[in-house]
C-alpha cells in the first residue's frame, strides 16, 4: 500500500479513537447537563465525573493526532479547512479550554454558586462543541470547502443542511456512547438503580440517532448527491448495513442488559458510520483534490509514519495502564 493511503488510514484510525473516547466524553458532559437539580442529579454527576475524571484531557490526544497528521500528511487540506471553516473550528478550541477549565474548577470549587456556575459551563460546552465539530465533517462531506486558503465562504459552508445534521448527529452519538459506557461503569460499581437510568436513557438515545440517521441521508440526498449514492449503492453500502445492524443489535443488547457486549456493538455502529464516510469520499478530500494530489513528499510520509510508530509504542500501553487502573480504582471503591 502507497505511504499516502497508509498516512489517510492511521488519521482515520485516530479520528475513530477521538470519536469513540473523546465521544463519550463529551457524551457525558451532555448528560451532566441533563442530570437534574443539584440533589437529584447528584449521583449521576458523580459518576460522570469519576467515568471521566482520569482520562478526559487524554482523550484529546487524539485530536491533536488527527490535526498534526492532517497537517504533515496533506497541508494542503488542512490549510484548506483550517482557513474556510475557522469560525466552528474557534468555537470548537474554545468550548474544549472551557469545558476543561470548568470541569477542574468545579472539583476545586467549595461554593454551591461556583458549582452551579463552573458546572453549568462544563455542560453547556461539553453540547455545543460535538455540534460545531460535526459542522466541520458536514461542510467537508458536502463539498463546501473548495482547495485553496480561505476560499469557501467562511458562513455558508458550515451553516447549510448537511453541516446541521451532522453537528446534531455528532451530540446524538457522544450522548448515546456515553450513556452506553455509563450504564456498564454503574453495573460494575454496584448501583443498580443509576444503571437502569442510564440504560433506559441508551435505549431512547440510541432510537433517536438511529431515526436522526435515516433522516440524514435524505438531507445527504438532496444536498449532498454524491455521497449519498456511494453509501446507499456504491462502495461503502457494505459499512452502512453493518452499521444498522450493529445498532439495532445494540438495542437488544441493552434490552437484555447484556452491558459489555453492547459496548463493542455501539462502537461497531458508530464506526460503521464513520468510515462508510471516509470511504465513500475516498479518493477526493476536497473538490477537485484527490489523495495523490494533495499527500506530502515521499520522504515527509515516510519521517512521519514512522515517527508514529515509535511513539505508538509508548503511548498506546501507557493509555490502557491509564484506563485500567482507573476501572480497578472504581471496584475498590465499591469494595469488590
């Protein structure tokens, strides 16, 4: 495989960690924000934090990945989109710095108005910011980002159909994974009753990104053409099928309570959707832009692979050591 394809498959690989375990975090944060009053939603806010707590600054490791990789990997693109679709692209660092800031602050803050406040900002931010980044994903898959430094128009490519429901499809899955993952971590700690919320939440979650999804790609066939007819019969229907079909399994497992599986079934659903994306798009990245045409020197691919490699090496068992310690700290507290 050309170094190009394999540079587009590992940015691909670390856009679907960041979905899946940056997601989830904003997906928690979602439903912070819908937890209640501060009596009532304090348990699920605590679980909330202690699911989140450890590792929610790394997961936008992954972010940062896609973003040095999309640089070094295709500078072309990336000036492309970091020029035309800089208004949701600054909104999106600025709801990550407040949603981090308020997250700590709040731990921090002895006050119940500071709380409220700090709170409040986390929450808010943790919904607008999947939304402004799925904007991004809807102006690229709809084509509104033309090659070329701020040559798009700097609104409309980010505000129109495609871009909308993509954006509400972004919250719809981060809350759907989060209280997917929410309801195990409940289970394993032994609160039955904070379980059944949050599994109860899954199912009416995952129902609504599922008719969200179905109405998407009838926005995708109006405004979007050509990738609604390779996900619907072109090369990536095979991954849209296994998409439904994981989440529709996803809904039985959750049905049935079946709470480790159905986190490997939610993520099959979510990353069926993302790469049927990625490969109905496939060759083009922008109009008129094709992989060959737009990929770094041989020389510069082949520095950065293999740079990612080495540090794959340290980075990859550091972050399962990271996760796993903390789901061991989460049963000790329990007294299992």
């Amino acid at each position: 495989m050309p170094l190009a394809e394999i540079m587009l498959v590992v940015l691909w690989v670390g856009l679907s960690a960041y979905v899946l375990f940056g997601g989830a975090d904003f997906g928690g944060g979602v439903w912070d924000l819908l937890a209640g009053g501060a009596e009532r939603g304090r348990p699920q806010r605590t679980l909330v934090e202690h699911s989140i707590g450890p590792v929610w600054e790394t997961n936008h490791v992954w972010l940062i990945f896609v973003i040095v990789i999309t640089w070094t990997g295709v500078p072309s693109v990336f000036a492309a989109i970091a020029s035309t679709l800089y208004i949701p692209l600054t909104l999106v660092a600025l709801g990550i710095i407040a949603r981090g800031a308020a997250f700590a602050f709040r731990k921090a803050s002895t006050e119940p108005w500071q709380q409220r406040l700090f709170g409040a900002t986390f929450a808010f931010s943790s919904l607008v910011t999947p939304f402004f980044l799925g904007t991004v994903a809807g102006a690229v898959a709809s084509r509104r980002v033309p090659p070329g430094v701020a040559e798009g128009d700097l609104v409309s490519s980010w505000l129109n159909p495609t871009s909308a429901v993509s954006g509400a499809l972004a919250v719809g899955t981060a809350a759907y994974l989060a209280a997917v993952y929410l309801t195990r971590d409940a289970e394993r700690g032994g609160e039955t009753d904070l379980s059944e919320q949050f599994r109860r939440r899954a199912l009416v979650t995952g129902v609504a990104v599922g008719v969200l999804s179905a109405a998407g790609l009838l926005v995708l066939r109006a405004d979007a053409p050509h990738l609604f007819d390779e996900l619907t019969s072109g090369r990536a229907l095979p991954l849209l099928v296994v998409s439904i079909a994981a989440g529709l399994a996803s809904l039985v497992l959750l049905w049935r309570r079946a709470y480790v599986a159905v986190r490997a079934t939610a993520a099959l659903a979510v990353l069926g959707l993302l790469w049927g994306w990625g490969l109905g798009q496939y060759p083009h990245l922008l109009p008129g832009v094709d992989l060959d045409d737009a990929a770094a020197t041989r020389a510069v691919l082949a520095a950065s692979l293999g740079s990612l490699a080495v540090g794959a090496v340290l980075l990859l068992p550091s972050l399962w050591w990271l996760y796993t310690t903390f789901q061991r700290e989460h049963l000790a507290d329990h007294g299992e």
